[in-house]
C-alpha cells in the first residue's frame, strides 16, 4: 500500500526568551491537550516521538509527530499545514517544519 508520511517537528522552547514561558510540565501539558483535542479530530492515528533538537545553536526538547495517510484519498496537506500552524502558535515558535515523503507498507 503507498502512503504519504508527513512529520511535524516542533521544539518547546519559547521563541522570544528561547527558555519557556512556562516550565516544561505546561508546555507537556499545552502539547498533549493539542495532541488529544485537535489531531485526533482529523487523523485516526500518528506517531508522536520525544526528541532533542537544535534551533539556531539552541538545543531544546522537541517532539516529532508522524501521520501516515493513504495515497488513494484527497491530500491532507492542507490540513496537516494548517494543524502545524496551530501548533506554532499555541507554543510561541518561531518556526515549524513539515515533511512529506512517499512510503510503502502493508495494515497486517
């Protein structure tokens, strides 16, 4: 089966202090309300994967969100962007990054 993998990856710390505005349990907090309120009203599934990133010589924690949609339905591009963007402003980031690339696998 073909299918399109697209990833957001966002950090969490605070574009204009590069620390948090708030501690770490908020924004853990922010990002799995986010998680359990607006993704889930889109996709039936994603990956979400607790990371370390570096952000202009910054290193800060991070967390990549993976969402595989099949090839055969209409474009979620849009939607993802738009998820993405929703993202960037309810954590204060400067920037967000979405990939996309074209994967193969079987749902055994």
């Amino acid at each position: 089966m073909k299918f399109t993998k697209y990833s957001i990856y966002v950090g969490l710390h605070d574009k204009d202090n590069r620390t948090c505005n708030y501690d770490m349990v908020t924004y853990e907090a922010l990002f799995n309300r986010f998680m359990r309120e607006e993704m889930v009203n889109f996709f039936d599934s994603s990956t979400v994967y607790n990371t370390a990133g570096h952000w202009k010589g910054t290193a800060e924690p991070s967390r990549v969100i993976e969402i595989l949609w099949n090839e055969d339905e209409p474009a979620a591009f849009n939607t993802i962007s738009d998820l993405a963007q929703a993202l960037k402003d309810l954590l204060n980031q400067e920037a967000v990054l979405i990939t996309q690339e074209t994967v193969y696998g079987d749902l055994i």
